[in-house]
C-alpha cells in the first residue's frame, strides 16, 4: 500500500433533525456514543464493530439539499436474531422484508429507517464453513 491509497471506511455522516432521539435510536440499535461535540453544530459519533457513524445536527444552518447518502450497511452474523434484538428495544424492522440475494457470495438482507429517513441495512453474508 502506498502513502496515498484509500485504507478503509473513515464513517458515515448522517443529517439528523434531533440529535438527541438518533443517539437514542442508534444506541438501542447497538452503537456505542464515543463522543459528543459542538461548535456551530451538533456532532455526535457512534461506533459498533469498525462501523462509524456522524450524526449532524445544524438547526440554525438552512437545510441541505445535497449529496444525498442512499443507505449504510453493517453486517450482522445472524439476521433473524439482529432483526429480534431491535424490535426488543423498540425499532420496527418488517422481518418479511429479508431478501436473500445471488450477489457478493450469497447474501441476505434487510432495509429499515432510522428517525430522519436515513436507510439502514442489515446483511448477513454467507457463512464460510
């Protein structure tokens, strides 16, 4: 790798009308807050496995209209389980919505909303025993 190659996933920004209510919403989904920071905006960041996300929160800035993020992923080792584990703390996944797709080796899926509309997926990738 030379000094100017792309390493990995540094984290995801997300724009959030509450800050508050996605911290909560995220923590109960199984991210862990690592850090809370304000300077002309709220930031919150949020870990879970080498997942991390940004919550943005700028309620005296106009609204953003661009650079739309479509979805972000993180894997789950059981999706079943993962989809159980949320509804136990209040987050509304249809398990009738989980795909099973032909891509990446064989995959299952399944996509839900956070409380800004932000799109959220699960995928469970196949199993290498």
């Amino acid at each position: 790798m030379s000094k100017g190659d792309i390493k990995g996933l540094a984290h995801i920004g997300i724009f959030v009308k509450d800050i508050d209510a996605s911290i909560d919403f995220y923590q109960r989904l199984g991210f862990t807050l690592d850090k809370i920071e304000s300077i002309h905006i709220r930031l919150a960041f949020l870990s879970a496995g080498t997942c991390l996300i940004e919550l943005v929160e700028q309620k005296d800035l106009p609204p953003r209209t661009t650079g739309p993020v479509d979805h972000f992923a993180v894997i789950v080792d059981d999706i079943e389980a993962a989809i159980a584990c949320a509804k136990d703390k209040g987050i509304d996944i249809d398990a009738s919505e989980v795909k099973s797709l032909d891509i990446l080796g064989g995959i299952k899926n399944v996509f839900f909303e956070g409380p800004d509309g932000e799109r959220i997926e699960f995928v469970e990738y196949p199993s290498k025993e």
